[in-house]
C-alpha cells in the first residue's frame, strides 16, 4: 500500500429501531496487483463455504501465524457462514 494515501475512514448509519451502526475502515489505501489476485482467491472461498480453503488463503497470506488456533478459527468461519 502506498503509505501516502493511507487515511482512517468512518461511516456511522442510524437504522430501523434506532440503531446505530458503526463502521470503521481502518487506514485505507491502494492495494498492490498481488494483494488483489489474493483477496479474490480469499472471497471466492468464502462465496464457497470452504473454510479450509480460506484457512490456506489466509495463511498464504501472512495473516495466519502459528500462534493461531486454527481449530477455534476454522469454528468460528463456519459459524460464521
């Protein structure tokens, strides 16, 4: 990502019932052609339903390290499925 562009982004939405909704994007920027190729890999095994596959994806990231416990991980994607 190209440091120079890097900005915090916060949208807030009043919903039904009034519900705040909150989201923050965090720091954005540009994503590299690499980083691109990769997230696409990541949705399309999310569009999937295959948990496994984004465990991979996400290790072959970087974003996964030997810290994490995959179990409680791979739970928690399906669950979230």
């Amino acid at each position: 990502m190209d440091s120079s562009m890097q900005t915090p982004i916060h949208l807030i939405y009043i919903l039904d019932n009034n519900i705040i909704c909150y989201i923050d994007f965090g720091m954005m920027g540009i994503l590299d052609e690499e980083f691109k190729h990769n997230l696409a890999e990541l949705i399309i095994y999310f569009i999937d339903n295959n948990v496994s596959g984004m465990i991979n994806q996400l290790t072959y990231m970087g974003m996964i390290n030997n810290k994490v416990d995959i179990k409680s991980l791979k739970y928690d994607l399906t669950d979230m499925m």
